[in-house]
C-alpha cells in the first residue's frame, strides 16, 4: 500500500487488486457469503467479505444525483474503517483488524430508482461465478427508497444475503416472512410518525392537515403511520391524505385537492427536485402557497431539494418555499463530536487518489445527461460541510453495522452464511455517527428511542450574481426544534411564510360562506340522506305489501256462480251465495255496504241507536224475510245489527249475573256513523283481510280473498250443510260459544249458549279463542309462518 500520504482509501484498492490477481485460486464454500484466498505476498489466508451498495445514481433519464454520490462515499470510507481497525469515528473499530480475519471491498450499484433495473442488477451479482474477476457479493448495503428495498430484499433474503439500508423506512419491510434478512440503521415510518404528530400537535397546536403523498409503498406506508400516530397520540388531529400519481397532471391534481380540504397546514412526501418544484408552482398559482397562510412541511426525502439551488427573486418558487420546513430523522449535525468527526473525514477523501479511485466505483454512462467523467467529484461543494445528504451517516453505519456482525459471526475456518450473519447483526449494538445503534432482533429495524428527530426551517438569503450583478436568493435550513428522549426542545423560532413566528391557524373559513353555514351543510347532509333512505324504505316495504296483498286478492273474473247464482245465506249488507273460485267451493259475503245502506242506517242513528240483544228484548219490528239484503236474522229469529256501520250493542245478561266486566265496566261497544267513515271500513276491511288469509284453523272458517268488498270464504263439508252463522264460524270441542268473527277486530256473538253474550272489540282472533276455545292454542297473530296445532 506505497500511496502518498494523503489517500485514505488504500485498503480498498489494495484489497481489490488482490482479489483481481488470485482468480485461480479462490474458494467459498457452500452457503458461505466470503472468498478465501491466499495473500501471495504474507502467504495469510484473507477472508474477503464483498458489499454491493445499491443507490439510485440517476434517474431514468440518466440525470445523476448528488446526494448519492455522497453517501456511496461514506459507505467506502466504513469500509476501509473496517480493514485498517480505523475508530477515530466508531470507537469500536479500534484494533478491529487485529481481531478479526475478515477484510472488505466495495461495488456501487445504481438501481436509477426502477425496480426492474435494480431487481436485473441484484440478480447478475448473485449469479456470478466463484473466483470469476466480478465478485459474488457477501451482503448489500441499501437501498434508497423502500419501493427498491422491498422487491431486493426478498431476492437477497432468499438467497441468503443480508441487506441493511440507511434510508428506506416503509413498515412493510417490518415482515420477516419476506423480508427476514433485512435491517437498516433507520427508524421505520411508523416510528418517525410519531414524532412528526406530536410536533404538529403540541408545538404548532395543528388539528388539520392535508397529507400529500406519492402512491408508493414509501408513501402510502408513511401517510399510514401518520393516521395511526394521530389517532394515538393526537385524536382530536383531522388528517386528509392525498395521494400524488406520476404522470403529466399528478401534481396539478393533488394541488386542486387539497384546496378543496380548506387547510392551511399541508405534510407533502414526494421524490426528486422537479417533482417538489412542480408542486410548490402549481400551489402558488392556486394561492396554497407563498401567500403567507399555508405552512408547508416536507418529510425526509425532501432532504437535499434546495441545497446549492438559487432562484430568481420574487419567483413563484422563491415565495412559495419560503418558510417551509422538513421534520426527518437526523444522522446528526455540527456540534456533535462524532458527526463532526465523520465529516472532517470525508473531507479528507477530496485527495487525488481517493477521488479517482471513487470515480472508477461510480457507474458509468455514455449520456448527455450524465457526462462522460463521473459527476461531483471536481466540484468544490463534494464531501464538503454541510453535507447535502441526511443519509450518509445512516449508510456509513449501515455499513459499520454489517462489518461487525461479520467479524463477530465468521468461523474459525473462515465460513459465514448469511443467517448468521444477521442474526449477529440484529442483535449487537454500537455507537456510530447517527449516535446509537441498536436494532429489533426480531425484525431489523432500529429502536427508534435511539433516533433523534430535527426540524429544519429554510428561510430565503438574498444573494447578488457576482457575475451578473442579478438579486437572487438562496434558501438556509435552520434547526429550530430537536426531538430526544421523547420530548421536543426549542433551539430557535419557526419563521412562517409571513415572515412572523406567530403560529396561523390551520383552517381557513370561506368568506364567502359563514361557518354555521359550514355545519348547517354538515346537519342536513345526514338529514337528507337519511330522508331518502326512510322514502327507499317505506317504498321498498309498501311494495312487498302490495305483493303480498296480490296473493289474496280475488279478481271478478276467477270467480263463477251458477246461472241463477245460489243463495246459502244472508249477511247484514246482502245475500251469501256460493261459488267457484279455482276449483274450490267458496261463501262470497258483503262486508261493506252499499252506499245507500250506510244513508239509511246514518238516519235511523237517530232514533234507533241501540239495540239490546238478548232473547226477549225486540227494540224493533221484525224484518220481512224479503229484505235480504239490509239485515240478517240468527237463528232465533232475534235480528241483528252488524257493527260495522251505526249503532252500540250492549250485551246484557239475562240471568242474575252483573251486567259487567270483571272491572265493573259494561261489555259494550259504540260505533257511530262519524266514527267510521266508508273509508275507514275500507281500510279497516283490508287490514284484516291480511291477517284472515295467513290464518288456519279448524276454528276459523279459511278466508282465500277479497273481491271489492266481498269476503269469499271456503265451504267445507260441513258448512254446506248449515246456516249462515255455522258457515261463517266453527267451533274447536268444549267451545262455550259460537261466535262470528266479523270486520274491525270486532266479535259478536250470535247465539246465547251459555246465558251470556259477548261483544268485545279490538281483541285479536288468537286473544277470542284463547279466551273461549277450551281445546285451541292460537299462537301469537301476525307471524306468517305456518302454525302446529
């Protein structure tokens, strides 16, 4: 390793020189992850362990990204940490190379943030050849985004490979039945919700907030541990998510969306410079942005947006990003010993070699967009302080983290599997840049109570072109709140769009509605889809009524008389005659009378409007047998008045019995002529015709229907042999009375058995026979189900 004295990175050189000169003679075992080769020059045997760093290098049109050439960096500065036992950073490290056999080399892969071409690459580098000159890897350190680490890790995990990122934190990773080999140096999203919640809530006193987020697994899982954090830690917090599609309109779409939120605070999650760019100008236009009332926040893959970036003053993206903030999990910052200690020693790769020797890691593409020499690296601003990535730190222990377990799992004969090798890794712990590092045994993850979280605050510069003479501005990120141990400490006022550090309210209410009109709308939303519903309802349930009352209502043209037609009896508004009605012998009886039959009767209300029925009383003349069609005569000859229309019946006893009920109250009934109009008998008529022909009983003649206001009842062998009051009505054994059943709920009693009449009204059929029926038990009425007797 004859280098000057100002490269650092010579391990890795003459580590990957080695491997290249030993192709012959390398052997790795079966299920174990490192090479073991001879060093010609010492004649030890090396056991080599080679990382492959998988990093979004570019995007899909080939534009680099700085951020990553950063933190590739540090992951090579771990790297040769490792091998030289290097602790000046990690303590730990110290004399590490002394105590472990293991040595370690590095490849940078670019995924260009498509899992297609990252999968493709994971693949390739799986399938190499033992001891070919491209080496089989020992684990991987990445990557990025979650939307890459998923698809990888599963590939990697199934063939034995642990994979640990410093920067993708999706919970969906948490799942060990997928993703059993992979763990990160990172909190997941579910756990840097948590803080971001109770910043929002208890810092800034936000109850609502729009949550902008691209429709990934990273963004979908994030905007996820959001609600669950708030709905924990802050349930009083409304949270609208937004979900933001690629494509030509997605942020156009997203912005028009959370204007109609009404909001004034939004959370935005998305990728890439010109993604942000297109948003913030698309919220400027719509005024959600740089009119000083929207406060915007931006969550870790923000990181690096504005940095090195000046705009035109006054521009959209100058007002819009004004005042906005970021609240990320923070690798650390300035004034921490071993943060500025990780820096200063990433300075110290600005070197010639180590520049070059970074240059020939990076990929390399024949593009325009990309350039021909590998990019950053002859710039100034490179591996200089402040670094423009928030991620470095977390990949160089991610590194550290792999280096470790490797050293403590490798065997004596220098065999490692990958499972070992994790599990080695999730269990140990170290203190590294991004303070300690400790991860879940079981899924990987690191214990967010390890973690600190930091909000950023950029606020404009004005800068004059030195060139130009031109006024532009240059966005500062100040730390104005650091969270630790579970609280949140001040370090310097929050300055809003407004250039004030007044908290705005996070609702803005419409000036041109009022905010009772706001919950007016919110009242008769529910009133009126809960009147539409009830109207549905009575709709749905009036049409299985009429469907059910079809089934029993007879037509004119299903029923046949003999020619002339038979009469078997009379009723109180006309004759009975019998009938056919579908090949069954049937009663055809009126039950509401003709219109001037309810005149007549209405006249005689007067002076005849009670009748006492009993077996010697005659409170008129009897009727001639012709009139057939008015009255009806009981078999005693005693005439009675049908209660449908006009009159009161009082049943009195002609024995020594009391003339009342058991409360002393006489058994009568009143139905005058105003009571119960034609249509109410109609109506009254019907609703029992609804419950008459779900009946069956042997004590109940079998209604089959209605026609207009004809009750038509089936004839049974017996009936066609008796009279009108036997045809209307059986008798169960040890019956006390015959009694017919007739409209209204009404019963009365036709023949005097006992020495006593009934008139009971508004008692159910199953109520009268209960009562009467020594034999019969009527179930309750109204179930349509069919009875057991």
């Amino acid at each position: 390793m004859n280098e000057s004295e100002s490269s650092i990175l010579q391990s890795l050189r003459y580590y990957d020189n080695l491997r290249l000169n030993v192709t012959g003679n390398v052997t790795r075992s079966v299920e174990s992850n490192v090479d073991v080769f001879q060093d010609p020059k010492t004649g030890d045997d090396v056991v080599l362990c080679h990382l492959s760093a998988l990093f979004p290098f570019t995007f899909g049109d080939f534009t680099p990204w700085e951020l990553t050439f950063l933190d590739a960096s540090a992951v090579a500065l771990a790297a040769h940490q490792l091998n030289v036992g290097d602790g000046s950073i990690v303590p730990i490290l110290n004399g590490l190379n002394d105590r472990c056999k293991v040595r370690f080399t590095t490849e940078l892969t670019d995924t260009q943030f498509n899992v297609g071409y990252a999968l493709n690459q994971v693949v390739t580098q799986i399938g190499r050849k033992v001891g070919a000159p491209d080496r089989l890897p020992c684990a991987f350190v990445g990557a990025y985004g979650s939307a890459i680490s998923i698809p990888t890790s599963i590939v990697t995990g199934l063939f034995g490979y642990p994979q640990v990122s410093g920067g993708s934190t999706s919970s969906d990773l948490e799942d060990t039945s997928q993703h059993g080999l992979f763990g990160r140096t990172i909190p997941s999203d579910a756990d840097n919700s948590i803080p971001i919640i109770l910043y929002l809530r208890e810092v800034l006193q936000v109850t609502k907030m729009a949550v902008i987020h691209v429709n990934d697994p990273y963004g979908n899982a994030f905007n996820l541990g959001l609600r669950n954090a708030a709905r924990e830690y802050a349930p009083d917090m409304k949270l609208s998510p937004i979900p933001l599609d690629e494509g030509e309109g997605a942020e156009k779409f997203a912005i028009e969306t959370f204007k109609e939120t009404g909001y004034l605070y939004v959370f935005c999650l998305a990728f890439q410079t010109d993604m942000h760019d297109n948003l913030m100008t698309e919220a400027y236009k719509m005024g959600l942005a740089g009119n000083g009332k929207h406060t915007w926040f931006f969550g870790d893959s923000f990181s690096g947006t504005l940095d090195g970036r000046s705009f035109e003053k006054g521009s959209a993206l100058d007002k819009a990003y004004h005042g906005a903030g970021m609240i990320e999990v923070t690798s650390g910052f300035p004034g921490v010993p071993a943060y500025d200690r990780f820096t200063a020693a990433l300075g110290q790769l600005k070197n010639p070699e180590d520049l070059q020797y970074l240059g020939s890691l990076f990929p390399k593409y024949d593009h325009p967009n990309y350039g021909s020499d590998p990019p950053f690296i002859d710039s100034e601003e490179f591996l200089s302080t402040p670094l423009v990535s928030n991620y470095a730190p977390f990949f160089y222990d991610a590194t550290i983290a792999l280096g470790l377990a490797a050293c403590s799992a490798v065997s004596s004969d220098g065999f490692l599997d990958g499972h070992t090798h994790f599990r080695y890794l999730a269990e140990g712990s170290f203190t590294g840049v991004s303070g300690k590092v400790s991860f879940d045994a079981k899924t990987g993850t690191r214990d967010v109570d390890t973690a600190i979280y930091q909000v950023r605050n950029f606020r404009r510069s004005n800068v004059v072109d030195p060139e130009t003479g031109e006024a532009t501005v240059e966005f500062i990120p100040y730390v104005t709140d650091i969270f630790e141990d579970g609280k949140w400490s001040e370090v310097r006022d929050f300055i809003f769009n407004d250039d004030t550090a007044n908290l705005p309210p996070d609702y803005e209410i419409d000036p041109g509605s009022s905010e009772e009109g706001d919950w007016t709308g919110r009242i008769l939303v529910p009133v009126a889809i809960a009147v539409i519903a009830l109207i549905v309802i009575f709709f749905f349930f009036e049409r299985r009524r009429k469907k059910s009352d079809s089934f029993w209502y007879v037509k004119k043209r299903e029923l046949t008389f003999s020619d002339p037609p038979e009469i078997i009896g009379r009723g109180a508004f006309g004759l009975i005659l019998k009938a056919e009605y579908r090949g069954t012998e049937v009663a055809i009886k009126r039950v509401i009378p003709p219109r001037h039959q309810q005149k007549k009767d209405q006249e005689k209300q007067g002076s005849d409007n009670s009748i006492t029925v009993n077996g010697s009383t005659e409170s008129q003349e009897q009727p001639k047998k012709e009139n057939l069609g008015l009255q009806s005569v009981n078999d005693n000859g005693t005439l009675v008045r049908r209660l449908s229309m006009a009159g009161s019946v009082e049943a009195n006893e002609s024995n020594s019995e009391p003339d009342s009920n058991k409360d002393g109250r006489k058994a009568s009934v009143s139905i005058g002529s105003d009571d119960i109009s034609r249509k109410q008998l109609r109506k009254n008529f019907i609703k029992e015709m609804r419950v008459l022909s779900k009946l069956r009983h042997s004590c109940i003649a079998t209604v089959m229907g209605k026609y207009a206001a004809l009750l038509v009842q089936s004839l049974g062998e017996s009936e066609r042999q008796h009279s009108s009051s036997v045809l209307l009505s059986r008798c169960c054994s040890g019956l006390r009375t015959n009694a017919c059943h007739g409209v209204h709920g009404s019963w009365i009693p036709i023949r005097r058995i006992a020495q006593q009449y009934y008139a009971i009204r508004e008692h159910s059929v199953a109520a009268y026979y209960s009562r009467y029926c020594t034999r019969c038990t009527i179930p309750p009425f109204g179930n349509s189900a069919s009875y057991s007797w």
